[in-house]
C-alpha cells in the first residue's frame, strides 16, 4: 500500500474526476493511498462530511477501505457498481448508506447572456430559503466561493454557485429558481453560466445531484454532463 502524498501523485494514479475532486484534501490535513490500481483519498471535510473517496478494481479498493475506511462519522463514498461488488469482498459485513449521482463533463461551452457572477450575495440566502432549503452550498460556508445569478428587474430569481472546486475539477452547487419564475429556462441558464466557467478554470466541470430528481438529471444531461450512480458505505451494526 503505498501513500500519495501529493495532488499530483494523485492524478498520475487515477484518471477518475471523484477522485480527483477529492485529491484538494491532499492540502487541508487529508491523505491519500494506492494499492493494486485502486486509490483511496481521506477527505476530513469536503461538502459538509468526512469522506474517503475511493475508486478502482474491486480487489484494491477492497484492501483500501479495510485499512482506512472506519471511524467516527467517516462516508466511504465510491461508485455504486463498485460499492456492491466491494462489499461481497469484506470480511466484515458493509452496508450501502445513501445512493446519489455524481455528474461531470469536459469541452467547453457557450457563456449565456444576462448571467453575472454576484458582487452582492445578499439576496442569495432567500431566495435558496424560499427554492431550495435543503441546498449544501450557503453564502459564507467554508468552501463556498462564489455565486451567480440571473435577476429579472432588481429581483434575482435563480442563482447556483462554484464550492470545493479542486485544482481541475470545479464544481457547481446551491442551484435554486424562486418557484414565481420556474418554467422559463432560468436554471438552465445560470447552470450553464457557472458551467461554463468552471469548464474554462478547471478543465473538467461536476456536481452531485439526487438520484430521484430526474428533472435536474434531465437538465444537466441537456448541458452535457455525464451521469454515474454513486453510494456511501456504512459499517453494519
């Protein structure tokens, strides 16, 4: 088992854009592994959980989640597929927690017009309260860097924001239209706004997503985001 004591080590190790989203642990106290092809990153707090992020063949990430996958409110998140052929391999039992979707996408897209980033984010916090409640991303969390918006008059009635972006994979959370304008193409827009620009920094562009909502499923495949299903692991009791 060898440690990856660097972002880079990380990205020779393993072409998979999770991991490499979660390799920005590598510099704020997290650490990384690889063991017959398979990597595992242990990411103290990325997107409100410690994680350990882990991909490749069965065998390797099976050896790698025994050695570092246990401790006090740690998610072992991996591709679905994976998880369920990962876990006929333990010698302790596992149990699938949470399944969700990781979405991503390279190339490049078009800017769309009356979109901005936000140099004002007041307005953001209401209108998430009142579209989007449950969203991950807030104005003023760690890790949350900034906020786009479409306004109609003075009003901003659809926002999404760039957080936990790592060095070639920016991300996009916080996506929310007031419920007075859905209908009109606003999410669209804003998501492909921030997509754009994450497409332009970072190379690669992601998000997570529920893997019930199939209208936003529906939304980022349009803006050419690819789908995976991914879960995280709890030990049995």
């Amino acid at each position: 088992m060898r440690r990856l004591r660097t972002t880079a080590c990380v990205r020779e190790a393993s072409d998979d854009s999770l991991v490499r989203w979660a390799a920005q642990a590598l510099t704020a106290g997290g650490a990384a592994w690889e063991h017959n092809g398979a990597v595992a990153v242990h990411a103290p707090d990325l997107t409100r959980r410690r994680r350990l992020i882990l991909s490749g063949p069965p065998e390797g990430v099976a050896s790698l989640l025994a050695a570092h996958g246990r401790g006090v409110e740690l998610r072992p998140l991996l591709e679905r597929q994976l998880a369920l052929d990962v876990m006929e391999l333990m010698p302790t039992p596992w149990v699938e927690d949470k399944p969700f979707g990781w979405m991503d996408r390279t190339g490049f897209l078009d800017v769309p017009e009356d979109t901005c980033w936000l140099r004002d984010t007041a307005a953001v916090d209401p209108l998430l309260r009142a579209a989007n409640p449950s969203s991950w991303a807030w104005p003023g969390e760690k890790g949350v860097s900034r906020w786009a918006g479409v306004h109609v008059g003075d009003t901003l009635v659809a926002t999404a924001a760039e957080a936990w972006s790592s060095t070639d994979v920016g991300f996009m959370m916080g996506v929310a239209v007031h419920p007075s304008h859905t209908g009109r193409g606003l999410g669209r827009r804003v998501c492909q706004f921030v997509t754009a620009s994450l497409l332009t920094l970072y190379g690669t562009a992601a998000l997570f997503v529920e893997n019930y909502n199939a209208t936003a499923i529906a939304l980022y495949r349009k803006l050419g985001y690819a789908y995976r299903d991914v879960t995280t692991l709890l030990p049995a009791a």
